[in-house]
C-alpha cells in the first residue's frame, strides 16, 4: 500500500527569514494524522535568508540527519563542530544525553534550502556525536545511494536506529527499483522534479508512506531528486 501525501497539505510557516514546510507535526503545526511513520518523527523543508538562521539550542535523545539542496549551511555545537554542510553532503548528529547547536546560513548574499530529518534513537542517552561524509556527485547520478546506515557501510553517516536513508538525482525518463524485505516500510520524499512511483505520480514537496510493498519502481517525468527512507 502507498499512501501519498501532496507538498500543500503540509504545515507551513513564512517568518521572512525562515520558509518553513513540516511533514509531521512539529511546533505550532499539530496533526494527530501526521505524527511520525515509524522511526521517522521530523521531516522539514527550510529556506532560510542570507546570513539568517537557527541560533543555539538544546536537543535530546534524537538522531538528526541534514541534507542541503542549495547554498550552504554553517554548524556549531557544543561538542567543539564548526562545519558547513553543502549539497551531497550527509551531516549526521546524535543529540543523545544533549547537545546544542546552531544552524546560519553560510551565506550573504544567497538563500539556503535543506532538509532537516529527525529519527528516533534505538535508546536513549547515547554519548552525542556528530559526522559529516561528502559523496561525489556522480554517486546519485540515476541510482539509489546510500547515505545513513546503522552500519555506516558504503562509506554512509552512522545512525543509531534501524534505517537506511539513500538519495537519488534522476534524469528525465530514468527508471530506478528499489525493494524492501518483509516487515519493512519505505517512505520517499521528493525533493525536486516530478516522478511516478509504481505509478503514482508525485512532484516536488510529495511524500508517500509505503507498506507491505515488495518492489518499488520510481520513473522520472522531470529531473528530480528523492531521498528513501527503508525503516524497520
């Protein structure tokens, strides 16, 4: 079964510095129907201003996985991480016992625009942590590429959960398969272009839950690029 879910029914919020779109609740957008799938709790899609962003704050006991799809992001934290996060780059931090952070815009002068996911750990009170792992380019190029793992295997970010997190960038009229073993789900954002997933169609924001689907066969109508999330 796949349960689509168009970019508009989304939360949404514009505070001129941060365009901001929630596919699960989170802040002042509370859905009972869109908690979380799974492990999955958080799935944002932020644009922030140049020089704008996210000063510093706590979290807990979360896995948080950033993936940016234009511009660049500037990372501090209390664990001594200054980074910038910037297309094909996986950034992974394990907010465990605590961490704070904050997240700016590298930029003055362009926009920044990401993905900000949030998983729940396999326990709590994990040490915190934090890894950033550059992939080339050609890595996504018409395939499905692992990114996060609970084994860190292909060279992937570490998650402390049972997911496995790929992303690919499609031509137009590129076909990929995807496949999940028994007993578990997949749930596909699309991040840019238009795309048909056994025949659905989905275009950029698009989401969909999918359950007790063995195959999965994604066609793209447009360029496009789509992160896929195997979950226990």
């Amino acid at each position: 079964m796949i349960t689509t879910r168009p970019a508009a029914t989304r939360g949404h919020f514009d505070f001129g510095w941060l365009d901001t779109c929630h596919t699960f609740s989170f802040g002042d957008y509370h859905d009972p129907a869109h908690m979380q799938f799974r492990a999955l709790r958080v799935l944002n899609e932020d644009r922030v201003q140049p020089g704008q962003g996210f000063g510093t704050h706590g979290h807990r006991d979360m896995e948080i996985l950033t993936w940016v799809l234009a511009g660049a992001l500037e990372h501090r934290d209390s664990l001594g991480t200054h980074g910038v996060i910037r297309p094909g780059e996986a950034q992974v931090m394990s907010a465990g016992t605590g961490i704070r952070h904050s997240e700016f815009n590298a930029s003055d002068q362009e926009p920044v625009h990401f993905l900000q996911i949030w998983m729940l750990p396999e326990r709590a009170g994990l040490p915190p942590r934090y890894d950033q792992v550059a992939f080339p380019e050609a890595d996504f190029e018409n395939r499905l590429r692992l990114i996060a793992s609970p084994d860190a295997t292909e060279g992937s970010v570490k998650l402390f959960q049972d997911v496995r997190v790929f992303v690919a960038s499609l031509a137009a009229g590129c076909e990929v398969q995807a496949a999940l073993a028994p007993g578990r789900f997949g749930f596909l954002q699309v991040a840019r272009g238009s795309l048909t997933l056994n025949g659905q169609m989905l275009q950029a924001g698009d989401s969909a839950r999918i359950e007790a689907e063995s195959h999965l066969t994604l066609h793209a109508e447009t360029p496009s690029e789509v992160l896929f999330f195997d979950l226990a």
